[in-house]
C-alpha cells in the first residue's frame, strides 16, 4: 500500500467476472467490513452474473442483483495493491510492485447451486486468508 493510512486495494480477476471474482470480491467487501476496497474484472466479461452464483450467494445474505460484468482495464491493476486472478491467463497485465496470486479455482459457469457451493465455500476460505495476510479480522466467519 502506498499510503499507510489507505485501505488496501484488492482486485479479483477471472475470465467472464461472472462467478468466481464476483464472490470473491462480494465475500472481501462482506468480511472485510468495507476495510478493503475491492474491485473484480474479467477479461472477456459476460452479459450478466451466473444465476446459480446469485443464487448461492444470497444463501450468504450477499446479493449480488446489482453486480454486472465488468472488462478489467489496465488502470483497475495499477490502482490495486493485491491483483487475484482466477483462470484468466495472461491476460492481466502485470506491473513491478504489485503482489499477484493465482486462486486455481472451478468455474461456476454452466453449473447449477449444488455444484457451486463448495465453490463459494472455497473462496470464503481463501478470502478469509487473504484478510490475515493483509491484518484484517474478518467482521463475519
């Protein structure tokens, strides 16, 4: 973080921000308590959030209703301190100084709740580690 008393910056990064940097980044702002500022992108985003995603979310008391795909731009990975890609190649660019982790993860796409929970489930856990590591306590688990 370039300024001490800034909140961390962390973006979440996947192929259609469709499902998985969707709940990541719903997951962060949720236990974070809004002491993180999160973003999520894809590189080839789709039309709207994958359903069964929503669905398993809301499960959570997270609604993501709200949320559409959104194309990650190269400004999204130079204002982010933490960049979290999830299944999207090279297609984050990549900037000295930056602090990168590539969550192997299945994608929800194409799949319905039951499949998806333990997606979700997943993610919470790395989530949850990834506020450790940056010295958050998670306001939720």
């Amino acid at each position: 973080m370039s300024d001490a008393s800034a909140s961390p910056s962390v973006l979440f990064v996947c192929v259609h921000n469709a499902g998985r940097s969707q709940m990541a980044a719903a997951l962060t702002k949720h236990l974070s308590g809004g002491r993180v500022e999160v973003r999520s992108a894809g590189s080839a985003p789709a039309d709207t959030i994958n359903p069964a995603v929503t669905q398993v979310m809301l499960e959570e008391g997270i609604d993501l209703t709200g949320e559409r795909p959104k194309i990650l731009t190269t400004d999204a990975v130079q204002t982010s301190d933490v960049v979290i890609t999830m299944g999207c190649g090279d297609a984050c660019p990549i900037f000295p100084g930056k602090r990168y982790e590539d969550w192997p993860l299945d994608d929800p796409a194409g799949r319905g709740p039951d499949a998806v929970r333990p997606i979700r489930d997943e993610i919470r856990t790395r989530v949850e580690r990834l506020l450790a590591d940056l010295g958050i306590t998670p306001t939720d688990s």
